[in-house]
C-alpha cells in the first residue's frame, strides 16, 4: 500500500464514522492489548487482510490502548462513537501511524501469510512488513531464517513497517514479542 491509497482524515468524532478510505485514529478507553485487538479484528472481520491496523499505547489522559487504521479504496468499516475525552488520543494515534513512528501492527496485508518457518526475503515478498531487525537495530540478513511463532506483529519505525527480531536458536531469528506476553508495566 502506498500512502497515495490513503485519504488523511481527522480522528471519529462523538457521532462515529462509517470509514470507506483514509486513515483514522480511534479509541474506546480499552486497557487491555488482547481484548482491545480481538474486539477490533471482528469489526474487520474478512477485511482485515487489507487495512493496516495498528494499537498504541497511550498515556493521555490515562493509560490505556487506542487504535489507528489505514482503510484502502474498496473497504469500508463503521467506528462507534469516540468517547467524551479521548478524541486526542485518537488523534495521537492517528499522528503516530501516519508520521510512521508509532503504532504496532495486528493486521495487515499477509499477516495470515507469515506462519511458520520463513526467511526474510520470503516474509518480506508476502507481507506489508518493509523491513526486519536484529534486536539492536541491525539489518536481518535476506537468507536468515525467521522463527515466526504464527504471530508476527511489526512496529511502525522511522517511516517503516519494521519486525523487531531477536536471535533465536541454530542461526534463526524470531519476532521479539512473544504470542503470549508475559503483563508488563507498560499501561502502568
């Protein structure tokens, strides 16, 4: 996707959006990751393959999870209502994934794709994903293998939809977030 794809719209006011393209930033106050994605993931339903949706973790006005999606032509998707208080965090988020420098993607096109065993350049030909790392900042080798876990969710970083990776065993690599996250402090 291009940004050419995408119309730059203000974040779901009070009344709500009925989104055919564009990029929004939305927000319901979640606390919760998990529940705030799988809730956002059957709005999508067969859709989500096509949008980049991303969650951000947000402290204004409280901690809490808000959303950003990028809607090509062709998809459309209603958002309720922002709740009273949280329209600047919903711009926030919107800010964040249009600027490229905040947002971690839980769909997008090929997610479904990178299961498995993959090298870099295999997920990088099937999947949005423009970029893989070695914890650190380093470039991942185009043959390193990629230890997928099923569950490959990329950060926006520096204008790029990036995989944070880490090494794994036998030369392989895997996405630093694990597909079942230990709580942190990070909503703290």
């Amino acid at each position: 996707m291009s940004d050419e794809d995408f119309a730059v719209l203000p974040q779901v006011e009070a009344a709500g959006l009925h989104l055919r393209s564009g990029l929004v930033g939305f927000d319901r106050g979640d606390s919760d990751v998990r529940a705030a994605e799988h809730w956002f993931a059957e709005l999508l339903g067969d859709q989500r393959d096509r949008v980049v949706a991303c969650t951000h973790l947000l402290r204004v006005p409280s901690p809490h999870v808000a959303f950003s999606i990028a809607l090509p032509s062709g998809v459309e998707v209603d958002l309720p209502p922002v709740p009273d208080g949280l329209a600047a965090a919903a711009a926030l988020a919107r800010e964040e994934h249009l600027s490229g420098q905040g947002g971690r993607a839980f769909a997008y096109p090929g997610r479904d794709a990178c299961v498995g065993v993959l090298s870099v350049a295999e997920l990088l030909s099937r999947s949005a994903i423009e970029r893989v790392t070695v914890m650190g900042g380093a470039p991942a080798a185009a043959d390193t293998l990629i230890e997928t876990r099923d569950h490959v969710r990329p950060l926006w970083m520096a204008g790029k939809l990036t995989l944070v990776t880490l090494p794994h065993t036998d030369g392989r690599i895997a996405p630093f977030e694990m597909p079942e996250e230990i709580p942190c402090c990070a909503l703290h």
